[in-house]
C-alpha cells in the first residue's frame, strides 16, 4: 500500500525544485496539447486555476472566445468559480494562491470544464491532490456535467494509487507529453 502523504511530500518537493524555465516550457506544451483537443474547443465555460509551488501553469489556455474561471475557496471550506481575465488584480487567500475578486460565480455543475492541479495521478483518473479535498467537495454534486482534466508533469505518473470513496475521478490528464484519456 503506497503512503500518499509521503508520495505527497517527495513530489510536491521535486516540483518546488523545478527551475522557472523548465515550468514555463512545461506549461506551454500542456497548454497546446490541451487547447488542441476537440471537448476544450467545445467548451464554452472553463475553469483553470492559479499555479502554486512549481504547478503547470493553465494561464496559456486563456482566449477571448471562452470564459475562464478560477476557484476561490471561501471559510466554510467550500470552492466557488469566479470569471477572470489576465488584466484583473489577484489577491492571495490563505494559502498564498492567487485568487479574483467577486460576487458573480458558479458552481462546478455549471461549467464545461474544469482543469485541476494535481501532485500526481494515474492512468484510470485517481487524481492526489494537495490533501483539504476542496476540489473533491466542489465536483461530487456535479455530476459527470463538467469535463475533468488533470494538469500535470510526466513524472507526476505513478502505477500504484487508490482512491478513496470520495475521490472524483478524472476524464483526462493533460501533461507536458501528451493527452491520456483515462478509464
């Protein structure tokens, strides 16, 4: 049985360790490997996030023939989707992720799709994320209405990794190398 909070620990660390470069070449492959797919040209409502410690950065998907939205995560540990676009002030929330300003959002049912940061996956869609679960919480009333998609380093693969019970499961990673279309 695989320790996910080690698991957690090592690749959360060799992403810290991850040269500004080396990011933003990741992060712009994942973005035109995603942005040439058929159900994100599909999309209309698209929900990205800010990157945090060494994260692929989703902000390359940004286009004015869609609407992007980013989580904001409020006190009664719940996630909600406010509209963005590049030229808004950003400010951290309590975990030090950038986040918009605003009323106006949406709950993960209403959107086509949402891209999620992850610290590694595999192949069937589990997803292990950062551990609060805000993620988990936002879509397990969605229903499978919003497209998931991981975003991800290659290396962030791994063979052996359960779900639990609560765990929603992904319909697809994007990572620097390719599309992989889970089952």
């Amino acid at each position: 049985m695989i320790d996910k909070q080690a698991l957690r620990q090592h690749l959360k660390q060799q992403r810290r360790s991850l040269s500004a470069t080396d990011i933003a070449t990741a992060s712009l492959c994942a973005c035109d490997l995603l942005r040439r797919d058929a159900r994100f040209q599909a999309a209309n409502t698209i929900a990205i996030y800010s990157p945090f410690a060494g994260e692929i950065d989703p902000s390359g998907l940004i286009s004015s023939q869609q609407s992007f939205y980013l989580p904001v995560v409020d006190n009664a540990a719940g996630m909600r989707f406010v509209e963005t676009n590049r030229a808004e002030a950003m400010h951290p929330n309590r975990f030090g992720i950038l986040e918009p300003q605003g009323d106006e959002s949406l709950e993960a049912a209403s959107l086509d799709m949402v891209v999620l940061p992850l610290v590694a996956f595999n192949r069937r869609g589990v997803r292990l994320g950062m551990g609060a679960g805000f993620y988990d919480r936002a879509l397990a009333n969605a229903g499978s209405t919003p497209c998931r998609v991981g975003f991800a380093y290659d290396w962030q693969e791994v063979d052996e990794l359960m779900n639990d019970p609560w765990d929603v499961p992904l319909h697809a990673v994007v990572t620097d190398k390719e599309i992989i279309h889970c089952s």
